[in-house]
C-alpha cells in the first residue's frame, strides 16, 4: 500500500511543479517582453478602466442623479445593450484601411460619452449612456481584429490572453479606486476614466503617427 501511495505522492507533486511552471514561464503577461505589446498594455489598460469605470459606477449615478430604481436601471442597460448589438452587427464593416485612426477616433468618443454623465444632468446623462454602445462597439471590433492580424505571430490565444488579463486588472483597478472616489462624489470616477480613456486615444493616435513616418521611407525608396 505505501508504494501506491508514494507514486501517487510524486505524480501530485509532478503535476503541482509542472502547473506552476507554467503559470510562471508561459503566462500572457510574459508578452510584454516585446516593446509593442508593452504599448499595446499601456493603451488597452487605460482604456479599459475608462470603459470599466462607466460600467461599475453608472448604475450609482442613475440612482443619485436621476433617481432611478431598480426597474428604471434595468430599462437602461437594455437599451445600452441593444444599441451595442446594433453597432455591433455594423462595426466589423468599417473601412480599416487605418484601424489604428478608427480605434482612436471611437476610444476618443467613448472618453466623451463617460464625460458627459459625469459633466451632464440626468437627461443629457441617460443619452450619453445609451450612445455609449456605439463607439465601444466599433472600438471592440477594431482593435482586437487589428491585434489579432499585428500580433498573430505570437498566437491568436496568446495575445488574446492578454486582452483579458488587462480587462480583469481594469475592473479590479476602477473597483478600487470606486470605492473611494464615490465616498467624495460618482462623478470623480467617471470623470477619471473618461480622462483614462481619453488618454488612450491620443496614445493610439499617436502610436498611428509613427507608424505611418516609420512607412514613408521604405515607400519613397520602393518608388524612386
């Protein structure tokens, strides 16, 4: 009996070290190694908290500003998803001849809309939320596809893997800092992640800029 035990003993702690081998070796954050992934990080990060900042934190500001109960958030998160679904069946048929210019123009309109509910009344606020659906449709179709395409030498599942461990570290990081803004006011934390979001879009732009200066040589020596 005790040599079954010991085997079943070693396979245990085989398959305990090997988990944790890759846990540690083979994880998505291991892709921030390569500089443009590690800009990729930066720019999903910040506007994710933007987007995950909004959507934690409107539903308190529909209660305090517009005096919504349950049923009236309701009616609003479905009319937030249905615009977004409707965007959605459209958003993959935008003309990407620059998709990093597109996913900046709509992080750019999205940090609008976050601002709006934070800035505006309940009236101007319940529209900017339902408007909101529009643009991180549009962005969500763009810059994951451009990903995909950009970095596919790495593995679809690798860099996908990122997108979503950027995503969790976002809703943890604008719960966190929810927790407390709101103690002062709702609107501090939707004003910081349309700032966050904001923030986003001039990196992608700018990010689209050197890339296009980067392009320009290698044209002009192709063509002369």
């Amino acid at each position: 009996l005790a040599v079954p035990r010991q085997r079943a003993k070693k396979n245990l702690l085989a398959t305990a070290s090997s988990w944790w081998h890759i846990v540690r070796h083979k994880n998505a954050l291991q892709l921030l190694s390569h500089r443009e992934l590690l800009r990729l990080f930066y720019i999903q990060l910040a506007y994710t908290c933007g987007v995950t900042a909004f959507y934690e934190f409107y539903p308190l500001w529909l209660v305090e500003t517009a005096g919504y109960d349950a049923q009236g958030i309701a009616w609003t998160t479905a009319a937030l998803c249905g615009t977004m679904t409707l965007a959605s069946i459209f958003a993959g048929r935008i003309y990407q001849t620059e998709p990093l210019r597109t996913a900046s123009l709509f992080a750019a309109i999205v940090a609008g809309c976050v601002a709006v509910v934070g800035l505006g009344d309940a009236r101007i606020g319940l529209i900017a939320i339902v408007v909101f659906g529009i643009p991180n449709a549009v962005y969500n179709a763009v810059m994951p596809a451009w990903c995909a395409e950009r970095f596919g030498n790495l593995g679809q599942g690798a860099v996908m893997g990122l997108l979503s461990t950027i995503f969790c570290l976002a809703n943890i990081m604008m719960a966190l800092a929810g927790a407390v803004l709101t103690l002062i006011d709702t609107r501090l934390i939707l004003l910081l992640g349309a700032g966050l979001t904001a923030s986003a879009a001039w990196r992608i732009s700018h990010w689209n800029r050197l890339k296009l200066d980067s392009a320009r040589p290698a044209l002009s020596e192709t063509t002369g």
